[in-house]
C-alpha cells in the first residue's frame, strides 16, 4: 500500500470505518484466532440498520421503548462494524495503514510525553533499589488497527495496555505484534492485552487507565459523545485522552465540515487542552467567560484550540484530565453553615455543610467551580474544634434541576453526630480535584462523589501536603 495519507481502509481495497459490539469479552491473541471471524456476511460499507420506531401513547412505554431501542441499535451498529472489519482484515496479505510507524509514534507521545505519573514512575526508579518502579501507567486504546500504537506505547512507558476492538480478526491481527501476549482478563499482567467490547462497556477493574487513545475510532462509534464520557469515567487524574481520526490531506470541503467537533463533545467532561494545563497554574484562575452569570461555564474547562496535529494524515486532539494538584496559595473560608437543599444526607448519603456565599465571595473570586480537598473545623465547638479532611464543591449542581447560582459546599470525613446549622465553619482549601461536571443521575454522582472522598484522603495522607497546610496555615493537622 502506498504510504499517503488517505481516508483509507487498513488494509486491503475496501474502504471504511470500524466500530463495536457490546460484549466485554477479553481473550488472548491465540483464542482471538481460534474464535475465527464473524458469523455475518458482508454488508454495504457504510450502511446503517435501519428499525421502525413503534410508537406507543403511554410515556412510559415510550420510555422504555427509546432505550431498548437505542440497545438494539447499537448492537446491530456494532455487530455491522465488525463485519466489516473482519472482512477489511480478512481481505488483506500485506496489512499496512498509510504513516503507520510514525503516527503511532506521534500518538503515543501526545499520550505519555510530559505524563505526570511517567515522571512519577521515573522518579520511584530510580530512587528504588533495584532501578525499577513498582508503579503502574495503563493505557487504552480504542480500535486496534496494526497493534502499532500499542507497542509504541509500550516502548514510551506504559506499562499495561489495553487494546479494544469489536473485529476479533482485527484484535488478532494486532496482536502478532506481541510476542507471548497474556492471558490475563484482569489487568494485572504488564504488558498488552486485547479485548474485543464496546469503550462503553469496559469494568472499571480494568482501569483506572492514565491514557486513552481513540484510534481513529471515535468517529465510528454507536455514540461518540457516549463513548468519550465512558473513557473519561475510566480514567485516573492526570490522564490524557487522545482522540485522533484519519483524515486525507486530499479532504475536500464536504468531508472537513463533517469532521467530529471533538471540542464541543468534551465541553462537558472534566477535560481541558493540554494546552491549558494545571501544572502551569493557569487553571486555578477562572478564565474570563468563567466570571460572569452567564449559565454555560462547563466549557471554560476546554479550551478551544485543542491541540490539531495535521501531520501523519490525522487530526489529533490531546486532553488532560485534571490532575490532582495543591493550590499555589491555601484558600481559607470561614463562615456560618446555611441551609441548603435539603438533600445531601437524605438522598445522597453525603451531607454537606453549605457556606454562606456572600461571607466567602471574596474567596470565591479566585476558584473556578469543582472539587476541592482541605481540611474544615467547627471553631466554636470545643469537641470539634480540631481539624479534619473535607472535600469541598464550589458549583451550581449542574446534575440537577436547581442548578442556578454558586454554592459553596463542605463535606467534613467526621461525623459529627449532629447537624450544626448557623454555627461558624472555617476552611482551608489546599487542593482541585477535578472540575464540576453534569451527571446522569444521583447514583452516577454520588459514585464519583466516594472516588473524590478517597482521592481526597490520599492527597491529605501525603505527608508534604501536611507539612505544607502546617507551615503555610500555621496549625497541626490532627491524625485521626
Ligand atoms: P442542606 O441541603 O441543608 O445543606 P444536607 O443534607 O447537605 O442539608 O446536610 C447538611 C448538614 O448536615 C450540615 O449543615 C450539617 O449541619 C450536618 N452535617 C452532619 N455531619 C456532617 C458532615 N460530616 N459534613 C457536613 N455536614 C454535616
Ligand atoms: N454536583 C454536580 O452536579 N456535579 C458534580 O460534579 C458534583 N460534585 C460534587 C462533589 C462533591 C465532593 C460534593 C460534596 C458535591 C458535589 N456536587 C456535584 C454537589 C451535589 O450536587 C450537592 O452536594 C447536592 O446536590 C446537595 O446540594
Ligand atoms: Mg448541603
């Protein structure tokens, strides 16, 4: 195959894009190939299954109707894809992609270069005895191609890569490019491993993955914007998301402007460019469009120029999520408790202490909306008069309804065995977990709520983090 950049299939004559099917099964190489190829037969590239809508009268059975079909579609959407990649692999002699080598290369350092845990993993070496480090970078990769990146990835300094693909044929294919490839299904072999299933339906055990790559599958996918979010769920703080999509330098006008707006699909997600990245402080200060009322402020977390890498015949876009990091200076709050909306303890499981918002405004005006990690106290209550950890949500509770307006509010890892409504809360804010995001429901919310409550711990354990709120703050951190 000519090595120009082309809207090409992998290999072989055919032309088109790849895609899924829901089954989270993980194989290695040798069972990939004894599963053999797909059971369907060819289908016009690019044809999508088209059901009747049965409409129903009762909204309820409408309801439901809408998400089974939605399933059923996706299924199908996915089954045809991997026919039509199997066919693409089982087509082809000689399987090459146009800029391979390179373009692997280019992606696998879009994903580690600058990494925060690879310096980590550098760090922990060579202070070891041994020369290695006993930590872990996993990546995932979306759509398997030639097994290329995932080897460049390797040889970058993942340690564990996952590849996904929905062709068994194609996953089988890559997978020559391993030698001894392992057997493990869990994740907690270094190495790569493949795994034929949708992005939307990989268990978080097999994660928390510190880079995900969208090899040029995005496009393809049942639902993009879906797919990105599920990737996101999976990812560590500090994780870069990669998405790149094959493009023809020959593009004309028709196909640039159907190209995804990957920008407007993350404008939701706790992404930002790498271009804005937090270790340059840039992120603790709201942006412009961050200040004033205006409802939207969710975007401010993307910015819009993402990183686009025409070389190598694809459009590439480099995220970050945000990493845990401390402040450059402790925010300190101190303010009575309010009443909020009633529903933090009730609903949730999580009460939370709400500031009054006119008392911290000051504070506020440097904080972008999220979550934070600090330590609170009760400084009128001689029992509670010590500090504990909290985690802190400065935002407008975008997952629900009443979204309107910034509140503060303080979620203290003690219980107190009481509420203490209108008495005086002090806090000292020290770190951002992550920007305030939209949820698809109380339960998806209060899962990433006990994530954030467990990241928070384990930033408040690390010992330079107490030191710091000791010098800067000037108090002992009590060690309950
Ligand atoms: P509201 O919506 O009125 O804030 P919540 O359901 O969020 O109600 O409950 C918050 C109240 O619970 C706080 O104002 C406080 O009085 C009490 N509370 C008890 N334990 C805690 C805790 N560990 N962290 C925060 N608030 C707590
Ligand atoms: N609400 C959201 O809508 N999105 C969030 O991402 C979000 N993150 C939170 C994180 C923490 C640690 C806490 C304590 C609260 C968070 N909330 C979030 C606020 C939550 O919606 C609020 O506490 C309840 O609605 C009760 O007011
Ligand atoms: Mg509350």
């Amino acid at each position: 195959m000519p090595r120009t950049p082309a809207r090409a299939a992998p290999c072989g004559p055919n032309e088109g894009r790849l895609v899924a099917m829901s089954s989270a099964l993980a194989f290695p190489a040798t069972r990939a190939r004894a599963l053999g190829g797909s059971a369907l037969g060819a289908r016009p590239l690019g044809a999508r299954s088209k059901r009747p809508v049965i409409a129903s009268s009762r909204p309820a059975l409408r309801v439901a109707r809408a998400a089974t079909d939605a399933v059923v579609d996706k299924a199908a959407h996915n089954e045809e894809q991997a026919a039509l990649r199997d066919e693409m692999v089982s087509g082809c002699t000689e399987c090459t992609m146009p800029f391979e080598a390179e373009r692997a290369s280019a992606l696998a350092n879009a994903a580690l270069a600058d990494h925060s845990r690879a310096s980590a993993i550098a760090r922990d070496a060579d202070e070891s005895d041994d020369g290695t480090s006993k930590m872990s970078l996993r990546a995932l990769v979306v759509g398997a191609e030639t097994g290329k990146l995932a080897r460049a990835l390797l040889q970058k300094g993942a340690t564990h890569v996952l590849v996904l693909d929905h062709s068994r044929l194609m996953l089988d294919r890559a997978a020559e490019q391993f030698d001894g490839t392992s057997s493990s299904t869990t994740g907690n072999d270094s190495g790569a491993r493949f795994l034929r299933a949708d992005v939307c339906d990989v268990p978080a055990y097999q994660g928390p993955f510190d880079a995900v790559v969208f090899n040029d599958s995005l496009a393809t996918q049942a639902d993009p914007a879906e797919a990105l979010r599920r990737a996101v769920l999976l990812t560590r703080p500090g994780a870069r998301v990669v998405v790149s999509e094959r493009e023809s330098v020959e593009a004309d006008e028709a196909e640039s402007s159907t190209r995804l707006d990957v920008d407007a699909l993350v404008a939701d997600l706790p992404l930002q460019s790498t271009l804005d990245s937090p270790r340059l402080g840039k992120t603790m200060r709201r942006s412009d469009d961050d200040r004033g009322d205006s409802p939207r402020d969710e975007s401010s977390d993307v910015h819009e120029s993402s990183f686009v890498d025409l070389s190598c015949g694809s459009v590439t876009h480099t995220y970050e999520v945000p990493p845990l990091f401390k402040l450059r200076d402790a925010v300190a709050m101190s303010a009575p408790v309010v009443e909020g909306f009633g529903r933090g303890s009730r609903l949730m499981g999580v009460p939370t202490a709400n500031l009054d918002v006119d008392v911290v405004a000051e504070a506020l005006e440097g904080m972008r909306r999220g979550v934070y990690f600090g330590f609170a106290r009760l400084p009128d209550d001689f029992k509670h008069g010590r500090w504990c950890k909290c985690v802190v949500n400065v935002g407008a509770r975008p997952t629900f309804a009443d979204g309107e307006g910034v509140t503060v509010e303080v979620h203290a890892l003690r219980d107190f065995g009481r509420d203490f409504y209108g008495e005086r809360m002090d806090v000292v804010v020290l770190g951002f977990l992550r920007p305030e995001m939209r949820f698809d429901g109380l339960q998806a919310l209060v899962a990433r709520i006990m994530a954030d409550i467990g990241l928070a711990r384990g930033a408040l354990d690390d010992r330079a983090c107490r030191e710091r709120v000791d010098e800067s703050v000037g108090f002992q951190v009590s060690d309950e």
